[in-house]
C-alpha cells in the first residue's frame, strides 16, 4: 500500500503525517509556523523529513498551503498570512526532501479529503464549506477537483453578497464571509446583546457583563441552553450561509454540501437552520433536486488526508 506525507500548513502551526490509501494517519508530527517566510519552508521540510525517516517506504508528499495555488500545483502566488508571493514551494521542498511533491490550497485539500474519505464519500459532486474566522472552501465536480483556469477556484469566502457592504480584509466589501462567517456571529452576537442587554442577559453573563467582546463560546452556549437572542444570532448567521449555498447550487449543482470549519462544531444548531435557509432560497423551488447538507467528518484530520491522497496523482 503506498503511503504518502500530507502537511497542512496553518498561520501558527505546521501539521503533517503519513496516510495510507485508505486515508488514515499511521504518525504525526507538528511545529510552530516561523514568522520568517523562507524558515517557514525549511520547517515544511523538516517536518516531511522526520516522517520520512520513521517511513522510508513513502513516496511523495502534499503540501495543502493558504492562499492561491498556480495551476500545476507548484507556487504559491500569494499567501499573506505567511508572506508567500510567487514561493516555488513544490521545487523548494523536493529538493530538501528528496520526495516528488504537490502543493495545493489548504481548503481543497480539506474538500478532497472529505470527497475521499469523509462525508461526501458516496458523491461525485460536492462544495465543502469550512464556516470558521471567514468562509472557505472547495469544489468537486465529475470526481474532480475543480480548480479553474488559473487554479485559484475555490474562493468562494468572497463572493459579493451585499454591493457596497462591509469591507472585507480581501479589499472587497460585501463579501459572503463577512455576513456568514465565525467573525459574522461575533458581530451578531455583540451588537444584538449591547443593543437590548435585557434580552441579552445570559450571553453577557457568559462574558462577566461585556458585550464588546463576546465570543462564539458564548453565543453557542446561550443557544444551546435555548436563549432566544442567541438563537436569533444562530438564525441570522444560517440565513445568510443559506442563500450563499443556493447561489453554489445555481452554478455547480452539487449532490452535497458538507459544512466544516470551527462554527461546525456546534452540530446540528447550525446545521439544520442552514438546510432550511438553501432551501427557501433555492431557485425553482420544489421543483428542484436539493441537495444534502451535512457536517464534515474528518475533523483535523481533513488537510492531512488530502493533501496526501493528491500527492498520489504526482
């Protein structure tokens, strides 16, 4: 069985381990993420070196990076949260590892994984959706990963929602990640809570009476325990991620979609608002075939096994 490395490359950490074909991780390692861009490199290679050595029968490696990815999976074009502009990464970590290699954005990686192995595994066409600080994800149509003609598909964090609206850290404003996000449920949940403090009573008492700085901790708690404000927040957030989902049916018309990302992990709180959401707004109504909504299964795991399984197409 061949086995591969896969790394998942993170703003503060450096995950990386050896997966076999069924997309299980045999061993792990993890490191920080060095500020200086060119350490970052050698930490990649470090990291894929130290499983090389416990695994010597590996056979390539995938790197799943944020940010743009060229469409020969070999450079970086731009990946501002580690400094990356036009990094030859692919070339850089062959010749320090010895190992053929692939580089991929991080959120297709997560969607392949999910493709393979996860919850969409029964589906030949799928959009993850990773819900966390902002809203990422990737595409599989036909059993493939839609990468595009450049190879930046995939965006979907920035589709204009709102012409005009919020400024996005992109240098767009209206973005769907900035009404649909993890950051968009803090907002809610902020200014919900410090424009009727009656109403919002247990989400300030979960933040010792602050409502400058409540966290999604603390919106999900409320919800859970049935606070209706926190709930109103939960529903704003579903909505918008609802009407995002029915715009990606118009154009990819997937068989699932598979939620992800941070805000996922409150389960079916968010789930099953945000399936009732794409339904109302999906074009043609019930004469459409709708399709599933579900959570990701693969957790952490997610960028690893991807990254991993693509490395087997070197």
């Amino acid at each position: 069985m061949a086995l591969t490395i896969g790394v998942d490359v993170g703003g503060t950490k450096i995950a990386a381990g050896v997966v076999d074909e069924a997309g299980e991780i045999l061993a792990r390692t993890r490191v920080p993420t060095p500020a200086d861009p060119q350490w970052a490199v050698d930490a990649i290679a470090q990291a894929v070196r130290e499983l090389k050595e416990q695994y010597p029968d590996v056979v390539a490696a995938g790197i799943g990076a944020p940010g743009f990815v060229d469409r020969s999976r070999s450079t970086v074009i731009f990946a501002p949260n580690i400094d990356w502009e036009d990094e030859p990464l692919r070339t850089r970590i062959e010749e320090l590892t010895g190992l053929d290699t692939v580089v991929e954005n991080d959120a297709n990686c997560a969607a392949w994984a999910e493709f393979r192995f996860g919850a969409a595994a029964e589906h030949e066409d799928m959009v993850l959706i990773t819900v966390g600080t902002g809203i990422g994800g990737g595409i599989v149509l036909d059993g493939r990963m839609h990468r595009g003609r450049f190879g930046v598909a995939g965006e979907i964090g920035h589709l204009n929602m709102v012409p005009d609206g919020l400024p996005c850290g992109c240098g767009g404003r209206g973005c769907w990640e900035q009404y649909g996000s993890g950051r968009a449920l803090r907002r809610y949940g902020r200014e919900s809570a410090a424009a009727d403090p009656l109403r919002g009573a247990r989400m300030l008492e979960l933040n010792d009476g602050v409502a400058e700085t409540i966290r999604g901790i603390h919106i999900t708690q409320a919800a859970e325990e049935g606070d209706p404000l926190a709930l109103e927040c939960y529903a704003e957030l579903a909505d918008w991620l609802g009407r995002g989902m029915a715009d990606l049916a118009a154009l990819f018309d997937p068989g699932v979609f598979v939620l992800g990302g941070g805000v996922s992990d409150s389960g079916r709180l968010l789930l099953d608002p945000v399936a009732k959401a794409f339904e109302h707004y999906l074009t043609g109504g019930v004469h459409r075939p709708r399709a599933e909504v579900v959570l990701a299964s693969m957790g952490s795991a997610a960028g690893i096994a991807g990254a991993a399984d693509l490395a087997r197409t070197v």
